[in-house]
C-alpha cells in the first residue's frame, strides 16, 4: 500500500463539504438583524485602523499591513454571507478601544476573536464554520510578532460527554484522520530541528496526541471503529532541512484546521462544537508559529480550514 498523502486524508471532508453551501441556501428567512453584519462592520473598522498604523509607523508597517489584509478579507468573506440572506439592514456599533497604534490593534484583534467564538454555537452549520474560520484567523494574527497577542489559549480538547450524533461521525473520522498525519508529522520532523524546537514540538504532540484520544472515545462510545494511523504519509514537499521541517508542520497544522472546520459545518451538537472550535483555534495559533519560523507570508492564514488556506 503507497503512503496515504495530504490529498488522501482531506479528500473526504472536502467532498462533504461540496454540499453545505448548497445546504445554507435553504436557511429560513428571518426578519432579525444579521449578527453577522456586527462581525463584517467591526473588520472593516479594524481594517482601516490598521492601515492607519502602517502609514503612520515604518516600524509597524509590515505587521500592521498583515492585520489590515486579514480583517479586510474577513469583512468580504462575512459580507458575502450577509448580502446572501439580505436579511433587514442595521447600523451595528463598533468596538472603539481605548488605546491606539498597536496597542489599539491588538484590543480590536481580541474583540474580534471574542465576538466571531461567541457566536459559534448558535450559527446554522456553514456559518458556523465560517464564523470559525474568521475567529481561527483573528487567534492566528494574534501570534505574529510579540504586540498583538498572545491571545487566550482555547484550552484542552476532551471528548464529549454525550454520544456524538449519526452525522458526525464522518467528520470526526476525517479529523482523526488528520490528527494521526500531524502526529506523523512531528514525529518526522524532530530529527531536522535543533534542540532550540524541542519544546514546540513536545507541545505540538501532546496537543494533537489528546486530540486523537478524544475523536477514538468519541467513536468508540458510539460503536463506531476509529480508524487507524496509516505507517507513513506523503508530505507536500521533501523534508531536508529545518526550514522545511518547520514548514511542513505548519502544513500539518493547516491541515488540522480544515477537518475541524468540517466538523463544525456537519453538526448542531453544541458540545461537538466547542470541541471542534478549540481543536481549530489552537491549529491556526501553533500554525502561525510554525510558519513564522519557516520564513512563510502571509505568517497567518487569514481563514484557516477554508479552501485557499
């Protein structure tokens, strides 16, 4: 049997997921506000803060720049959403901080996040994972430099205490899946990184390690088989060297982030949910990371689990 490749462990959850834009177009109509129009407002706001910051500051240009073109990407990625339902117009009131410059991107950038998370478990399933993707990208900005963050770790992922429902049990194979690759993949790597990566590494397996142990329980609790590690898998790219090494984990982390992403657009289960919201949460902030260190740019992948990420 060849090495399950990168292609192999995503192509399932992406054909799922053909199916759930068509899936939203039969949301109801309602006659609220959008509560996504709150969320598109403030990153146009936060946009145009952080495009003021880079005119005004040499130091911060590159930075600022990197924030403005990933919050300006979430407000036509949420405006999109919006306009497609056209539900009743409102003037939603931006978060104004009380700082500015860098320290003001970084209140904004928490009060992104806080407000994209808070939303998560109420959300029809496709905006579900696009309201996640949007936090996931707010958290990843977070890690660039040492002024915007670090941000609130989104804490350990345990399995959920109720059984998982039918339809999630494709999902949650396909993130195991993606868990036993990263797994893989770090342990592959460790021997191309100096002694300098050993904690990150160590973190970054634990993490994915108990990741894994609660997609197994979540299976095994409903009688569902978890699948298994394959022996080795294909990476994108050779691993050489330490630049390489490091960016294939941040592969592996991207990666990670699109099958939980998948896991929030295929279920209602509210406890599911926050599962499948910390596990891509923590993705994107450890991917960030990783890509920094390999030298990558953008340093943070503006919606992570989406497509072009």
């Amino acid at each position: 049997m060849r090495p399950r490749t990168r292609r192999d462990v995503l192509r399932a959850s992406a054909l799922a997921a053909l199916a759930v834009p068509l899936a939203a177009c039969a949301t109801g109509y309602s006659d609220e506000p959008d509560p996504l129009a709150l969320l598109a407002e403030q990153a146009r706001a936060d946009a145009a803060a952080a495009d003021a910051v880079a005119a005004s500051s040499s130091a911060d240009a590159e930075v600022a720049s990197q924030y403005s073109a990933a919050r300006a990407a979430h407000a036509q990625a949420l405006q999109s959403e919006v306009d497609r339902l056209n539900r009743p117009k409102s003037q939603p009131a931006v978060v104004v901080p009380s700082e500015q410059g860098m320290a003001g991107l970084k209140q904004r950038l928490a009060t992104a996040r806080q407000q994209a998370e808070g939303l998560v478990g109420g959300l029809p399933r496709y905006r579900a994972g696009l309201v996640a993707a949007v936090a996931g990208g707010c958290a990843g900005l977070q890690q660039v430099g040492n002024r915007l963050g670090p941000g609130a770790a989104p804490g350990a992922v345990a399995a959920t205490a109720s059984a998982i429902p039918p339809e999630s049990v494709g999902p949650v194979q396909q993130a195991l899946s993606a868990e036993h690759a990263a797994l893989w993949i770090y342990g592959l790597v460790s021997a191309f990184l100096p002694g300098t990566y050993s904690a990150g590494v160590a973190e970054g397996t634990s993490e994915h390690q108990d990741r894994r142990d609660a997609c197994v329980r979540m299976l095994t609790a409903v009688g569902v088989e978890p699948g298994v590690a394959e022996p080795a898998y294909l990476t994108p790219q050779p691993v050489t060297d330490a630049t390489s090494a490091k960016s294939v984990v941040a592969t592996a982390e991207a990666d990670a982030a699109t099958a939980w992403r998948g896991v929030l657009e295929q279920t209602d289960d509210a406890a599911l949910r926050e599962v499948a919201l910390k596990a891509l949460l923590a993705s994107a902030r450890r991917g960030t990371r990783w890509r920094e260190a390999a030298g990558e740019q953008p340093t943070a992948i503006v919606l992570p689990g989406s497509a072009q990420s």
